[in-house]
C-alpha cells in the first residue's frame, strides 16, 4: 500500500509542474502579442501624426488579425481612456510644456496619446475572482504639433 501512494503523489507532482510550465508559455506566448500590438499602435498614430481615422483603424484591425492579437471578453478601458475596436484604449494628454531634454517648450501646442493593451488571461475561475488590471501593457507615443 505504501508504494501505491508514493506513486500518486509523484503522478500529482508531474502534473501539477506540466500545468504550471505550460501555464508560463501561454501566458509569455500572449505578452509578446501584446506588447507587439502596442508597438504597433504607436508607430500607426506616429505614421499618421496622430490622426488615427479610417485607414489607420484598418491598419490596425489587419495586424492584429495577422498577429492573432484578440482580447476575448472585451477591453474595459481605465477612467478618462476611449475603447477602440474593443482591441485596445487610448486617451489624449496634453504635452504643453512638457520638458523635452531640459528645455520647456510652450510655444506650440503639443499632445500624445497613452496606448493601453491586455494580455489575454482566459482562466474562468480567477477571472471571475479577481479583476487583473496588472495585465495590462502601457505605452506613450511622441508628441505632436496640433
């Protein structure tokens, strides 16, 4: 009987290690689309110096189809961000006098726009018991003359 046991809990302690490694890549698997939809984003609104209208959304759309880029349930955007395609969120920040190398510039008018991505994290019971807001990958892109 002794033996028996010994058995199931090495059996246990495999599985639990397999679950837990491949739990690890898909999560990593899933970061990197993120974090590549957001630096895609970015160089998209800097291409179109911040008029992201029509083409731009469709440029977008198509690489996050190529990508594989999807959120699943929605993206709920943070307080004062405007939801986009429920892909990804962006909110406009005035760049006025905003220090660039030391120097204030207030002369011109200036904005940039916050991206926000989410890492896709579909495991039904966690996310019914907790709201994970740390998986999301933020970023800013340059300022532009309006």
């Amino acid at each position: 009987m002794r033996d028996a046991m010994g058995g199931t809990v090495a059996l246990v302690i495999i599985v639990v290690f397999i679950v837990i490694a491949l739990g690890y890549m898909a999560f990593n698997v899933n970061y990197t689309k993120a974090f590549r939809m957001k630096n895609k984003i970015i160089s998209v609104y800097e291409d179109y110096d911040g008029n992201c209208l029509g083409d731009c959304q469709s440029a977008i759309k198509n690489y996050a189809k190529t990508l594989g880029y999807s959120i699943g349930n929605g993206m709920e955007c943070p307080t004062g961000y405007s939801n986009s395609n429920n892909l990804y969120c962006y909110k406009k920040v005035d760049a006025t006098g905003r220090a660039t190398d030391g120097v204030i510039e207030d002369a011109k008018r200036k904005s940039y726009y916050k991206i926000i991505t989410k890492i896709n994290v579909e495991i039904p019971i966690i996310n019914n018991m907790l709201d994970l807001k740390i998986f999301y990958i933020t970023g800013d892109t340059k300022s532009f003359e309006e």
